[in-house]
C-alpha cells in the first residue's frame, strides 16, 4: 500500500476553487441576499454590514434575515438593541441547560454508586480535568468502579476533541466535508453510485440520473447522526411520487441505494453497515507524527439493528472495534445504552471474529483519497462494503471516542494507547460549558 500512497501523493490538489469557497460561505450567502434586495454592488454590501457589525453587534445573518438594510438608522438601532439583548438571553439559556444536563449526571452517579452529590460531583469534576471524560460519559461508564490510578488509560471525548482542535486546522475542507454536496462532488470517483443535489432539479433530470435503481436515500445538506435520513422504495412508489416527495424536504442530497457485501448482511439485512476508518493526515512537523503519509488510527463496524436502515449508535445501532491492521472485528458490540451484544440481536451472527470484506482495498483507496485531495486532518470516514469492493460513504470532522473506546467499557480496558502519539502534549481537561448538548461520540 505504501507504493500506492506515495504515487498518490505526487497528484495533490486543492479542494476548493475559489467561487466554491464564496458560493459554500454562510456569510457570503447573506451578502448575496442584501445585494439581491438592495441593489448593492458587493463592496457596498461588505462595507455597510461590515459596519453595522462594528457599531450594532449585529451578524451578518441578523442584517439579511431581519431586513435592515431597508431600514433607518434609527430603526436599525432598536432592532440591534433588541437582536443584542436576545442573543444574550440564548447564551445563559444554553449554559443553563448545560448545568441542568451536568446536574443529571451527578444525580445519576450518586444514585448508582452510593456517593452523595458532593462527593460524586467532586469525583467527576477531578476527573473531568485530569482526563477529558464529560460527566456524560463518567455516567454511563460507571467510571466510579474504575480505580483513579487508571482513568487516566480511557480514551475521552477530551482527548477526542483535542485531536480535532490539534489537526483539524483547515475551514476549506471542514466546510466541503460539512456540505454533503460538496463532498460528493469532490470524492465523486469513489463512491460507487448515483447521486444528486435536491436544489434546482427537475423531474426528468431525476428520473434518468436513478433509472434502474431500486431504492434511494435522501440525506439533509447539513446534519449528523443519521438525522433526516429516508429511504424511498421504487418497488412501492414510482419515481414521479419519490420526486414530489424528495422535493418538499428541503435542500439535501439524494444516492442510489448502495447494495451491501453479501458477508457484511450476516450482520443486518436493513443497513449498509458501515465501516468508519479514523485517519490522520499532516504536513506540520511541529504534529510531532510523521508527516505526508496517512496514518490509519482506529476504526469501528457498525452495524444496523431492527427496523433501520441507518447503522449510526444514535438511531438504534450499535458499534465493535475494529483491528486497524486485519479488519478483523475484535470486540463484542454495544449499543447506545451500553448494553453488550457478542451475536447480533436479529440475524444471531457472531459478531467478535468476523473479518471486514476488503479491508485491506479499503485502506488503499482512502490512502489515495487522502493524498489526492489533500485531506489534512483528523477525520472518521464511512465506508461501505459492496461485492465489487470499498466506496465511501461519507467523511466525519468529529470521529469521537466512543466509537474506540465504548465496546471495551465492559472489560475495563483503556484505549488511550491507540492514540497517544497522535495526542502529544495536547491538553484535554475542558470547562463545564463542554458538558451542553449530546457529548457522545458521533458514531
């Protein structure tokens, strides 16, 4: 393989043209729209919102969306003082909720393990600072029976979003990785199926782009977890009524259905089951790892479960380590709550032992990937196994630990190890406000 990825990386190449870096910009979006409204040339655009910003408080996005370009200066005035007064409400109301989340899980510490809420909020608190583990994760790992002298072996979601900070350094390709439009433009070549933006399509276009396909999925421009995701079945509605239902969802991408490796549906009939490699790539020295060369960390096999065609932890799946040298599945599975499966709930299939078809081809093709687009960073990418071999599915910014670490909670085994290297001196303590929203690992 190493032939192959120094071949590849004699071709590298820049992801984004410039007018795709203006077209894809949040900002450059609601510049479009002031000019759209007003009349503006850009530079007045720029200019002016540029300046409300400064004297206002005010975004870009406030100045497009609340229409104050039309507006007087006076009127512009109360209009920010009312859009600053608010933002400033929905930032206490966030870390509000991320007390209310933190004070859950101390409750729920001191409830299973004997502690009063001192003692378990003092425990949490220090671990929290030393290794990186949320009090989300304290929780549900029952991290109170794992001696202290031994966190410090866990891989974190601390340690996990300082890798991210550490190599994910580049908006370019956060941006084309977050825009499922732009990423599938981009890895075109790789991904084994048809697939087209919902934006300004029309029927025909449709039809001849999925013609002979049996199913199709649709997925959200901008989301994460599986969320969003319907699949739409040919054999039960005809193309015209999945395109009159695909064009009432919003922007997103829709694919053919991608057809699963016959071995890989011994673990899920409904799901592609997909594999997620966890790559690092640079070309800073000061990373403290060899630079150039993809480094292929850790991966994870995840696997649907009843009804679901998505095989992500969050919508019912559930998850098993990955040997990153074999592609042989080296641990029992465990879903969202934790709960180990050592054969699979539906199909009964031994899930521990079984070797990912083309793992080795898959390794290869995302080394090449890597190289030729130049993929900087820390990065989760999906891949999916058909009969003719690996294609990716899609590219995660966030490949979180859990996907790592959770399927050896059960036998208390830490896995820091893999990734210590890659960590360095990086810090992973974090704040309280890290404890707001969902902290598990985005598998």
């Amino acid at each position: 393989m190493a032939s192959v990825i120094r071949q590849a990386a004699r071709k590298i190449k820049f992801m984004l043209t410039p007018e795709d870096k203006r077209h894809y910009s949040k900002r450059e979006l609601h510049i479009r729209a002031v000019m759209k409204e007003t009349g503006w040339s850009r530079k007045k655009a720029v200019s002016v919102m540029t300046q409300a910003r400064e004297k206002l408080g005010v975004t870009f996005r406030d100045y497009d969306v609340k229409g104050m370009a039309l507006l007087s200066e006076k009127e512009q005035a109360e209009l920010a003082e009312t859009i600053v007064a608010n933002r400033k409400k929905a930032i206490e109301k966030k870390k509000q909720t991320s007390r209310m989340r933190a004070e859950k899980h101390v409750e729920d510490v001191a409830r299973n393990s004997g502690m009063t809420r001192e003692e378990a909020l003092e425990k949490m608190t220090a671990c929290r600072a030393a290794t990186g583990m949320s009090f989300e994760h304290y929780s549900k790992y029952h991290f109170w029976n794992i001696p202290e002298e031994e966190q410090g072996l866990y891989f974190t979601k601390g340690m996990a979003d300082a890798l991210k900070l550490k190599y994910n350094r580049f908006y370019d390709i956060r941006n084309i990785i977050f825009h499922k439009n732009l990423f599938l433009k981009e890895f075109d070549e790789y991904l084994g199926r048809p697939w087209i933006f919902t934006e300004n399509i029309d029927k025909e276009q449709f039809k001849n782009k999925f013609d002979g396909e049996e199913k199709l999925i649709f997925k959200p421009e901008s989301s994460a977890g599986g969320k969003g995701i319907r699949v739409f079945d040919l054999n039960e509605d005809s193309i015209d009524e999945v395109y009159d239902k695909i064009t009432n969802l919003g922007p997103g991408v829709v694919e053919g259905f991608i057809k699963r490796h016959p071995e890989v549906s011994k673990l899920s009939t409904r799901a592609v089951n997909t594999v997620r490699i966890v790559t690092i790539f640079t070309r800073r020295k000061a990373d403290g790892i060899e630079t150039g060369v993809p480094h292929f960390v850790y991966a994870g096999f995840r696997m649907g479960s009843g009804d679901s065609y998505v095989d992500n932890i969050h919508s019912g799946g559930l998850v098993a380590a990955v040997d990153i040298d074999t592609g042989e599945v080296m641990s029992d599975a465990v879903d969202f709550a934790y709960k180990v499966y050592d054969h699979h709930p539906e199909t009964g299939h031994k899930i521990r032992g079984f070797r990912i078809p083309y793992f080795q081809e898959a390794k290869e093709m995302l080394g090449r990937a890597i190289l030729e687009k130049n993929m900087l960073g820390y990065y989760g990418w999906d891949i999916a196994v058909t009969e003719n071999g690996p294609v990716i599915v899609e590219c995660n910014t966030h490949p979180g630990a859990g996907i790592l670490q959770a399927p050896f909670i059960h036998q208390r085994k830490g896995m820091k190890y893999v990734i210590e290297k890659y960590l360095g001196d990086a810090e992973y303590g974090y704040s309280e406000d890290d404890d707001a929203g969902n902290e598990s690992s985005d598998v």
